[in-house]
C-alpha cells in the first residue's frame, strides 16, 4: 500500500488558518480599539479648545495644548498640518517678549488669535468638523461679569503673593483725622530735631513777683 503524503495548498491554508485565525483576529480588535482611542482623544482636545478659546489661559487649554503632539502624532497629512500650526503657535508664544512684539501687545495678541484659529480649523478637520473662520473668531460667549471676576482673581492672587514674598504691604485706614494725624507727624519731627540737638525746647517760665522789701532790724519781733 502506497501512501500520499503530498501537502496541498488548501490543506495547509486551513492549518495556518486554524492556528493564525486567532491571533489576526486579536490583533485587528486591538488595532481598532487603538484607532478608536487616538479618535475619541483627538475629538476630546477639540472639544476642549473649542469650549475655552474665551479664556486663553485656562489650565484646561494649556493641557489641551501640550498634549496634541502626542495625540496627533503620525504620518497621515492632517496630522502633520495639526503638528505644523501647533508649532507655529509656541513659536509665536516664545516670542512675546522679543523686540519684534515687545512694544506692540495688541498686534501680538491679534497674531495669537489667528494661529489659534488655523490650528483649529486643521483640527477640525481631522474629526470631522469644518467652521467657518468667522465663527471661530467671533461666535463665543465671554460674559463681562466672567472678565471682572477673572481680573479680581489676578489682582488678588498678585497681592498676596506680594504680601507673602515681602514686596507689598497691606493697605490700613485707620480712619485717623487727617488735623490730628499732620499734628502728630510735625511733633514728631520736632521731637527728633530737638533729641538731635538741632533745635531748642521753647520754655517759659512765669515771671517771678516782686518781693516785699525787708524791715529794718530795730523793727522785727
């Protein structure tokens, strides 16, 4: 009896298929979880930065900011367009102080706001959302009662920590009379020029009354 051990091709595919199967199958179900991750973040930056283009320096849009090199991080275009208007949005930051902007705040802050607006748009693109410039620029709501609590917030975080470091003071009104409160400064000053010998106490003294004149010897008792 002869017998065939000849491998045909179906019969290996169905091995490999058998043995393989799996492991493809588990790694296209991480590969799609992968994706959908990277996606879901990519719309959470967006959404981010969308929800506080009003307040340039809230810590949520700084950490939105630091992590789209990540996030973005790839070969496809839209990605390399998102990295490139990110860079040039630090770069513009990295040079506010510079002689360029150091005299023109106004024109620096019109150039912050038009790279933010770029980077946003390639964003957009990325997760499925195209607004238009405009809307991007000017269709936000900024409250003027937001704008004086976030102005008294700064001002009173600078002042303490102007009082904690020893480069302020806290400001007292005792309610002193201002008459009495220049009385008291002039008789200070005068106390010290007299302590310094640079002035004379002025002193009178009542005149002394005349006194009776003396009898004569033969006449006392």
């Amino acid at each position: 009896m002869v017998l065939d051990t000849s491998v045909r091709v179906t019969d290996l595919a169905i091995v490999l298929a058998t043995f393989l199967g799996p492991f493809f199958g588990v790694w296209a179900q991480g590969e799609l979880e992968r994706r959908r991750g990277r996606t879901k973040e990519q719309q959470r930056i967006f959404n981010v930065l969308m929800a506080t283009r009003a307040t340039s320096v809230s810590p949520a849009r700084v950490e939105a900011l630091n992590g789209i090199p990540i996030v973005f991080y790839g070969d496809k275009q839209e990605d390399k367009a998102v990295i490139q208007a990110w860079r040039d949005l630090l770069h513009h930051f990295d040079r506010a102080s510079s002689q360029e902007w150091l005299n023109q705040p106004d024109a620096w802050e019109s150039r912050r706001k038009d790279l933010e607006i770029a980077m946003l748009r390639r964003i957009g693109a990325c997760v499925g959302y195209d607004f238009p410039e405009l809307d991007l620029k000017t269709f936000h709501y900024f409250p003027t009662a937001l704008v004086d609590r976030i102005s008294d917030e700064e001002k009173i975080r600078r002042g303490m920590a102007g009082l904690f470091t020893g480069k302020g003071r806290l400001p007292l009104d005792l309610g002193v009379n201002p008459v009495v409160a220049g009385d008291h400064a002039s008789m200070l000053h005068s106390l010290a020029r007299i302590l310094a010998d640079k002035e004379r106490l002025p002193i009178e003294l009542p005149p002394t009354p005349p006194q009776p004149p003396a009898a004569p010897a033969g006449q006392r008792r």
